[in-house]
C-alpha cells in the first residue's frame, strides 16, 4: 500500500509525504479440538512469521529559499508470532472462522514490540480446494528504538473489511 500527502505546514512550508508498506505472513498449524461430525467446531494452534516492510519519505520546500529538506527512512521487521483460529461449521460448506495471533515479543531491533492481528469472517467452500471467505481484520504494529530526539519507530493499525480466497494444497 501507499499513503501520500501534500500541503502546506503551519509556518508556510509547503511539504509532502510517501508511506509506503507491505505485510507477508507463513505460519503452520495444528488440529487442536474438532467436535462433532454434522457441524464440527475445529479450533488450531498457529505458529508462523509475519513481514512488515515501511518506508516513509518526506519534502519540505520552504518558501522563496532555494533549498529543499528531503528526508526518508525505511524499516524491516521479521516477527515470530503465535496463536489460535477455529472454525464453527453452519452446513456442510458454510462456516464462521475466528482467528488471532500475537508476536514481535522485542527480542531484537528487528523484531516489533508488539505485533498482532484479528479477524472474523464467514466462509464458503466451493471445492476441497478452495474457499471463499468476507469479514473482518485488524493488524497491528509497534516498534520503536531510542528515546526522545533520536526516538524511531513505526506504530501502525489497520482495520477494515476484508474479501479473501484461499486455495488449499
């Protein structure tokens, strides 16, 4: 994704700003609990990693100077994270999936404070190998490293509905 944002700061300045970042998550899971045969309720265990790469690059042109300030800054995290999903079977085909996982734990400068996620959605199989699914997600991310001027870091969250497919192998 991109954000950009242009206009003037509040002593005249005219100034501009990129976020650019992108989010990529691998995990495996375990079968915890499946109950019933008719309408199972499945609930696993997740373990996996999640990416997030930022980048923010930012332009103030003061007016009627000749020089422009330019300045930009990116970050890679690579985060362990855990946690649960479960599905409750309505039919054969249609089913309403919960999931959730925490991470970052701040081992590392590469590693978020904390870094989490949510969602609810209800779902389709249309095939053994795939699934149609519309809900909604939150994903969350803080980091940061220093302190006072020389503090850095990215505190993010995203939420909104989401539409999904998922092909299974």
């Amino acid at each position: 994704m991109k954000f950009s944002a242009n206009g003037l700061t509040p002593a005249g300045n005219q100034a501009s700003m990129d976020l650019k970042f992108l989010v990529a998550d691998a995990g495996m899971s375990y079968q915890l609990i499946k109950t019933g045969t008719e309408h199972p309720f499945v609930l696993e265990g997740t373990l996996g990693v999640r990416y997030w790469y930022t980048a923010l690059d930012s332009t103030v042109n003061p007016p009627g100077q000749a020089f422009i300030f330019q300045g930009s800054s990116t970050k890679d995290l690579v985060d362990p994270v855990i946690g649960l999903r479960g599905s409750q079977y309505l039919t054969q085909k249609l089913h309403v999936d919960f999931a959730g996982d925490i991470g970052g734990f701040g081992m590392s400068d590469s590693q978020a404070d904390l870094d989490w996620s949510a969602v609810g959605a209800a779902s389709y199989d249309f095939a053994k190998w795939f699934t149609l699914s519309a809900g909604y997600k939150a994903l969350g991310v803080d980091q940061s490293t220093g302190s006072g001027a020389s503090k850095n870091g990215v505190n993010l969250t995203f939420h909104g509905v989401m539409v999904a497919a998922k092909f299974k192998f």
